[in-house]
C-alpha cells in the first residue's frame, strides 16, 4: 500500500466534500449545531458519510473535526479521538487504500499584531488537536479553510513538531486572489512551501468558476502538489433555504479545466455532495496526471509582499543596524520600537525592497529586542526583511515568529556556521546570505571565494537547500587597505553570476577610511550592478547610490519607459545637496506662526535658523512653548478642532527635535518621563497616539508600550524609566477591569508614579474610584496636569 | 435589491461608489486642510474592501424579552425599535483588514494623518451600511437601524449577529476577547422589517 506522499507523486487523489449542510438536510443537525458534536451524539451519521464518500470515488476523507478545539471545547480530546477513530474505521470498511486527513480549521480569532491572539497561544492551541489524534490512524493533517497566512504558519508548525504526518493547506483566497490579511499566491506559496508542506491551495468561499484564476497562479508559482476544493457555486436562497447554484455535473464540468491545468488533488467543500465527488471523477479520470514542474524562481516575503530575487537587482535599506548609528542604538537601548518602524517607514518611501533588522547591541537583550522589533515593524511595513544576527538563538527566535519567508543574514563556510543555520532555514524557511569566509578567514583571490561559494553549496544541498536559496555575499572589504580588494570582490560577483549564483553586497564598505565616500559608493555600486549584482545593502536615502541604482535600470533595460528613473531621480544642487522640494512658502513665516499653523516643514528649517543666533533653551521657553500654549488655549475655547492641535503638535515637536541636537553636550533640559500604553485587551491606540505627540511637543520623555499591554510590562516600564507619570488608555468597557487592574500594581508598585488616564468610556467618577490621580478628558487637559505635577 | 425573499446575501462595493456625509464629516475633521483629506481619503481608498452581508431573520417577543438569534435578549430598547415586526433584516459590513493595518502604519508616520483617517473611515462604513439599508428597501418596508452597544442593546449581541449571518466565513470577521470586532471598521446592526 502506498502511502499519501507517493501517491501525489503519481496518481490525481480526490477529496472527499462538503459536511454540515448535508447532515442539516438529513436531519441529524439542529439550526446552528455544530457538526463536530455528532462524534458522540450520533457517531453512525458520521460513519455512513465517510462510507458515501469513499463509495463514491474519495481518496481522501476528512475528519469530522473542523471545528473542534482546545479553546473551543473542554472535551475536544474526546471529540478528536472518535472522529479520528470514525473515519478510520470507514477508510478499513470501505477501502482500505483510501486515506484519512485529519481536518484543522481555523481558531475564529485573528493573530496579533492584527488581533489579539498571540503566535506561541495559537500554535499551542493547533498543537493539542495534532496531539489528540497521535497514533489514531490518520495519515495525513489537512489544515484549511485559512484565511490568514500567519495562522496557517502556526498551524503548520503545531502539526510539523507534534506528529510526522504529511502537511497539507488549503486557503480561503477572496475573489482578488488575495487573502484576506493580505498575501497573495506568491507569498502564500514561498512561505508555506518554506515551511516544507507536502501540498497546498485553495477551499471554499467560491465555486470553481470564481477560482479559476487564483489556481492558474497557484500552479504557475508551487513547486508542490495543487489541491483545489470550491463550494458547489455560489449560494442563493431558494424560499426557506440556501441552496448552491451548481448540480453535480455542472460542477465536474467546470473542474476540467483545472485538472487538465495540473491541479493534483481535487474534490469539494461546502454544498457538494458524495454526487458531487462521483460526478468530478467521471469526468477527470482519463486526463492524464502531471506532477507539478520544477521551478527556480527565489522569493523572500512579508505577511502582504513577495519579491522576487534575480529579476533585476533588489535594494536592501541598511539603516536599521546600530553599527555607526547613534540614533538607533539609542533607539534599542530605549526600547523605542516606534523610532525603529519610522526608519523602516522612511526607506519603503525611499525605495528600499528588502529591510536588513539588526538588534545586536552589547548591553541589550539582543533576542528580545529582535523578536519585538520583527513583530511591530511586519505590523506597518510590508517590506519583507532580512534578519542580520550573529546569534543562532536570535536567528531562531526570530524566523520563529516571522510572517512570510524572510532574507537571513548571515551563513559562512564555518562548518559551525553551518550547522547552525541550515536547520533552521530548512524548518522555517529563508533565503540564506552566504559569505564568503570560512574558519580561516577571508580569501584574499576571487578563486579562493568561489571555492567556499561551492562548498557551501554542496553543504545546503545536503541539508535539502536548494542553490536558488542561496544569495552570495564576496565581501566588499576597504580600498583604502588594499588596493585590489575591490578589483577582488567585483570579480568574485562575475564569476559567481556566471555559475548561475545570487550575489550581494554590503556596499559602503569598500570606502571606510577615505574622504568623499558618496562617490566611491556609488562608482562601486555601478560596477557591481553591470557585474550582475543581484541586492545591493545600501543606504537608500543616499541620492547618490539611488542615482546610481536607478541609472542602471534605465541604460540596462530594466526601467520601461524610464518610469522609475522619472519618478525617482533625485536632483542635486550646484553644492551638491539634494534640494528638497516643499509645497510650503517659508518666507516671513516665524517660528510662532509655523507651530500655530501647523507647518511641519516650515517649523523645522524656521527652527535650524534660529538655532545660529539663539540658544535651544531660549528657542524652547520663549517661542515653542508660548505658541503651543496659544494652539492649546484655542483648542480648549474651541476656537480649534482636533487635526489642527495635532498638526501643530507635529510642528512644535519636530521644532524641538531640532532644539534638542543644539543643546551643549552633556547638558539636558530637565525633562519629565511618562509612560504610555493601551491597556491589556484592548487594541486601540489613535487616542494614545494623539497624548503621545501632545506630550511629545510639550518636551516630556515619551516612553511608547503601545497597545494590549499586561499590567505588569507598564510597571516594570514605569520602574526601568524611572517615570514621573503614567499614561494609560482604554477605549472599549470590556477593557476596564484591566485599567483598575494596572492602577491597582501601580499604586503597590510605584506609589510616588501619578497616574493619569483617558479614553472614550471613561468618567471622573470611574477614574476616581480606580484610585488614579486624574482623568483626562483630552490631550491637553493631561499635559497641563503633568505640567504642574 | 429588489424581491429579495430571504437567506443571506453578501455585497462587495467599489470604495468609490460608498457616499458619505460631509457635515458630519467637516465637523470631525475641521482643521485638517482639503489637501490633506483629499491625499488620505484617497490612500483610505486604497485599502479598503468594503462589502455588507444581510440576513432576513425572525423575531419574536414574550414578556418582555425578545428571540433573535437564537437567544434572548432583554433590551427594552430594542424592544421599542422592533416593536410590531415578526422580522429583522440583520447587517454586517466592514471596510476589511487593510485599512486596520494602513491607519495603524499612519500612527507611526503622524498622529493627524492617523486621526483624519480613521474619521474618514468612520464616515464611509457609515455610508456602506445606507447603502446596504437603500438596497434592502427596494424589498422591505424597513425602520432605524439600531445597533450593538446602543442604549441598553448589549454589546455582545454583535457577536450573535456575526455567528447566525455566517460572517466569520463571509466577510472575514474575528472578535477579540473583549469583544471587539475586527476589522475595526466594522459594524452589526437590527433593521426592523415593517410587512
């Protein structure tokens, strides 16, 4: 007997098709009942359903366990278990080469960052269903009906650590052939196939018809196995009753084409039929079966983007790395994840395709900080990025938690490098940065470099990595300390290409120690570029390396209609400055009037002006504040509305971002700290954004927790801050017991801390009774209490 | 919509088609200049998947204490709304999970631009769901809608009402454990249903 993964190797296998309506039809179900209870309450329904199917041509049939859980049911090892057992059964009497999937379905409730349901909870939650079923007969775990892909990954990963059975997945694409958190087929494929799932595609939600084309890219991009499973059409009502607008035969016709097209596994899911399932083998058995064809395409993602590598060359933005960079090792040291997203924000804008994230800091927890930064940058950029550690537990923690299939920077020739690496990639998956060195250092001759290029090829082709996931990094090491080492590495980049090899390179590197960087990066990244580079690490708010990147593209061929040279190209004045284009007319506009009207850009250069005649701390006490405070009066006269206190709040803190690079240096402007966060459960946070640039633009120390944060992460907050205040924000009633709750720990905890909060449900009353030392109705009612206390 | 008997129907509509009201709107957002609405709303449109599912349902009343949904729900201000109707149009609508993800991105480049477009938003699921009422009342002779959370209306009847439309599958929708709705801009409400 065959098992299931040599059977997709070369034969079509059919599914088994839809459940719920049909037990509703024959009666054994109650309005709204759930299928799943019928395993114990009426076990036989279950069992001659499973027999239909199997009579009727199903290869595969389902467990009837879709919708059971741990969260959901305390006896859900009890429900497992006989619904395992029933089909099991079945699939002896019936058939005995037919096969037994046991049936996952998603957990009803979103993963953060978009909800609230924690990656780790919910792959522990999958992970009691696979555990259930340990040992019962099933051959093989089918997770569908998905719609998020990050909670297909912590599905995958529950069944891949707790059982060795074959994975499958099938999603729930919308009729844009997207998912409903964002991915499309492309990232949906990389990561999944990433993860090393035996077959994938689409169920649900639409009839064959209106999936067409989402399996027309689902077989162009997998390497695996296409499962499709539509509806029986789409559903109408017909007087007391949904009915599906296709008959059995309808629906067999309108598989044909998928099938000859190459889809693998076929069968039905809501509103089919055993009809339905012996209809579609008619009519497919005699189409001749082909395995899915070889492909070498190399896409890294995020949870929304994929990206291709080897296209044209990709730019990964450096800046999110502490090495030579102040303002992010402050931003590390000071757990600011909000400085972190900004940076990530302002190179997607400057066209970065691919961010390198770097924690490694002497004295953070490098981990921790890398974890919470892959999680709050993937939940505003949908660039896909590429985790830079030295650590094999950092790596580790990070792919973990990663959505999509992610760049990772770093293997080398090491056999310790190695070792370390290459399991992970395999188990999560990635596409690997290789450099060019080994125990022994770097070699100093383009043969010595390829020759570690091979050896780490070789090595990954053990472990199952293809060379396609490989990216080769020669190593742009300085001029300035040998004369032919860039001569070396641009060759190292040629004869690498010529072997059918990525490469990438740190830039910069090569102009360490000399004057005029700029041009000589931009000269290299040239040459590289027309040495067949394929990602380039660079810094891309420099004009001079987008100029060069983007002049490439255009006298390459790779820019049609010189579109991106156009729209890109940044124009550098006789000085050599970029000049900024701005829509707003500075002249005669003072200091004052640009905070009051809420000119950002205007604010800041009126500031740097007035920083060569005045000092910062005049500049602060005698032209931001008073102009706030007038913003501030108007607003609470009601003269103003919200928008203008808030851009105006944006003015006079980007103003006093600029005092504040003009203070003498070890000198500080004695600043209040206050600690700000949404409370646990709830995941609001516009409220908390509008105190934070308030207080911002006021000058207090503005520590960010964000939003859903436990109790006691805002008290240990409060204690390594050294807080004079906390801030704290709940929007919804169901969130108030968690405010009381963390007033509660502050007041144990922290009793010289004062406590502010606010939020649209809260009263004075409320506020009072929690015991907190004052209600703030809106922004600026806090910072004048904070002001005076 | 018309002669529309019973069941569920689910509607996607084109951002750009959704009306929404600019007085209620200019007084949310008085400040912000027409330049930079006109960049956010537009941006807004981008990422949204707007679309409303709408199910006839019955409802009955016994001292005091009404059916919906298969459950009770005592809510004298619901009772007052329905009052008279053996039926009830439930509706769900929601902008999609793009938008949820773009306005929490704009808190991190600016907190006005984030403000602006979450009232933008407001706005055009408000104007989704009148559209939603406009197209069932070419069937039914319809009254206010009136939704979870209003007057005495328990907030975790929006839940209900998700469960017994069948949302979760077609439209997407998630709660949290405290019972927020997600996407955000999402909203469940009663239409009472005059025959």
């Amino acid at each position: 007997m065959y098992s299931f993964l040599q059977r997709i190797k070369k034969e079509r296998l059919y599914f088994d098709g839809g459940t719920g309506a049909l037990l509703s039809a024959r009666g054994f179900l109650r309005a709204g009942e759930p299928p799943e209870l019928l395993n114990i309450t009426n076990p036989d329904a279950i069992y001659n359903l499973h027999l239909e199917y199997l009579r009727a041509g199903a290869d595969i049939i389902k467990t009837n366990t879709f919708g059971i859980n741990s969260r959901k049911y305390d006896n859900y090892k009890e429900l497992i278990e006989r619904g395992v057992s029933l089909a099991v059964r079945a699939r002896d009497e019936a058939k005995k080469e037919g096969l037994v999937a046991l049936d996952i379905g998603p957990l009803g409730r979103m993963l953060s960052p978009i909800g609230d349901l924690d990656f780790e909870v919910a792959v522990g939650i999958f992970a009691d269903t696979v555990r259930a079923a340990e040992g019962l007969g099933a051959d093989l775990v089918l997770v569908e009906t998905i719609s998020d892909l990050y909670e297909a990954k912590a599905a995958v990963l529950a069944a891949k650590e707790n059982c060795s059975l074959p994975v499958v997945v099938t999603l729930t694409f919308g009729s844009d052939g997207k998912l409903m958190s964002g991915a499309d087929v492309r990232g949906v494929v990389a990561t999944l196939e990433g993860l090393g799932v035996s077959a994938l595609g689409i169920n649900c939600s639409q009839g064959p018809k209106e999936m067409q084309r989402t399996v027309e890219s689902l077989l162009e991009y997998a390497t695996v196995p296409v499962v499709v499973n539509p509806n029986a059409g789409l559903p109408r009502f017909d007087r007391t009753k949904t009915v599906y607008d296709l008959s059995p035969s309808e629906f067999a016709a309108s598989m044909v084409g998928m099938v000859e097209m190459g889809a693998g596994l076929v069968g039905g899911c809501c509103g089919t039929t055993p009809e339905y399932i012996a209809a579609l083998k008619e009519a497919t058995k005699d189409i001749p079966f082909v395995m899915p064809k070889k492909k070498t395409r190399t896409l890294v993602c995020s949870s929304t983007h994929a990206v291709e590598i080897g296209k044209i060359p990709l730019l990964v933005g450096e800046r999110l790395n502490p090495t030579g960079k102040p303002k992010v090792k402050a931003a590390l040291r000071g757990e600011d994840m909000t400085y972190l997203c900004a940076e990530a924000l302002a190179q997607y804008d400057d066209g970065a395709d691919i961010l390198d994230l770097n924690t490694g800091l002497a004295d953070v927890d490098e981990k921790s900080l890398m974890c919470r930064a892959v999680h709050e940058i993937q939940a505003v950029c949908d660039l896909p990025l590429q985790i830079d550690t030295a650590r094999g537990d950092v790596l580790e923690a990070a792919m973990r938690i990663y959505c999509g299939k992610p760049l990772v920077n770093s293997v080398n020739g090491s056999e310790e490098s190695m070792k370390t690496v290459f399991p992970l990639v395999k188990k999560y998956g990635g596409v690997v940065i290789a450099l060019t060195m080994d125990e022994e250092g770097i070699p100093e001759s383009v043969q010595g470099r390829v020759d570690i290029a091979v050896k780490i090829v070789k090595r990954a082709e053990e472990w199952g990595i293809d060379r396609s996931e490989l990216v080769f990094d020669p190593l742009a090491l300085a001029v300035a300390s040998g004369d032919d080492n860039a001569l070396v590495t641009l060759g190292t980049v040629k004869a690498l290409g010529d072997m059918g090899l990525y490469t990438s390179l740190g830039v910069s590197n090569v102009s360490f120690g000399l004057p005029a960087r700029a041009v000589l990066n931009s000269a290299f990244l040239s040459a590289a570029l027309w040495g067949g580079l394929d990602l380039a690490i660079v810094n891309p708010s420099s004009a001079d390396l987008m100029n060069a990147y983007l002049s490439y593209l255009v006298l390459s061929g790779k820019d049609k209609g010189c579109e991106r040279y156009i729209g890109g190209v940044r124009q550098l004045s006789e000085s050599g400055a970029t000049e900024k284009k701005s829509r707003e007319n500075s002249d005669n506009i003072t200091l004052e009037e640009a905070i009051v009207r809420g000119l950002v850009e205007v604010a800041e250069s009126e500031c740097r002006l007035l920083m060569l005649t005045h000092s910062a701390m005049e500049v602060i006490n005698d032209r931001i504040i008073p102009a706030l405070d007038r913003v501030g009066k108007e607003f609470e006269e009601k003269k103003l509305y919200l928008p203008s206190l808030l851009r105006s709040a944006e003015a006079a803190s980007r103003a006093f971002g600029v005092a504040k690079e003009y203070f003498p240096k070890g000198e500080k402007r004695a600043e209040k700290t206050i600690v700000l966060a949404t409370v646990k459960g709830d995941i609001h946070d516009i409220g908390k954004n509008i105190v934070k640039l308030v207080f911002e633009s006021y000058g207090f120390n503005v520590v960010d927790l964000g939003r859903d944060v436990p109790a006691e992460r805002i008290v240990e907050a409060a204690k390594r801050y050294r807080s004079d205040i906390v801030g704290l924000s709940a929007l919804m009633t169901t969130t108030l017991p968690a405010m009381a709750r963390t007033v509660e720990l502050l007041k144990a905890e922290c009793p010289e801390v004062k406590v502010i909060v606010g939020g649209a449900v809260l009263t004075e009353r409320y506020a009072t009774e929690i015991g907190a030392d004052f209600y703030a109705s809106d922004a600026m009612c806090g910072v004048r209490y904070a002001t005076k206390n | 919509m018309k002669n529309w008997t019973g069941g569920t129907r689910v509607e996607k509509i084109k951002g750009n088609l959704i009306r929404i009201d600019h007085r209620e709107l200019a007084t949310r957002l008085g400040g912000s200049t027409e330049e930079m609405q006109s960049i956010i709303y537009n941006s807004v449109l981008d990422n949204i998947s707007a679309a409303y599912s709408v199910t006839l349902a019955p409802v009955s009343e016994v001292d005091g204490v009404l059916t919906l949904c298969d459950r009770e729900i005592k809510s004298s201000d619901l009772l007052k709304v329905v009052s008279g109707c053996e039926r009830v149009v439930l509706l769900v609508a929601t902008l999609g999970f793009a938008l949820d993800r773009y306005i929490f991105s704009l808190g991190v480049r600016s907190a006005s631009m984030q403000f602006v477009a979450d009232a933008l938003s407001d706005a055009l699921i408000e104007g989704v769901c009148d559209m939603a009422e406009v197209d069932v009342g070419e069937s039914f002779k319809l009254g206010n809608r009136f939704s979870p959370g209003y007057g005495d209306l328990p907030l975790s009847v929006g839940r209900d009402i998700v469960n017994a439309t069948r949302s979760d599958a077609s439209l997407g929708i998630r709660y949290t454990d405290s019972g927020l709705a997600l996407p955000k801009k999402t909203v469940t409400a009663i239409i009472p249903v005059f025959d």
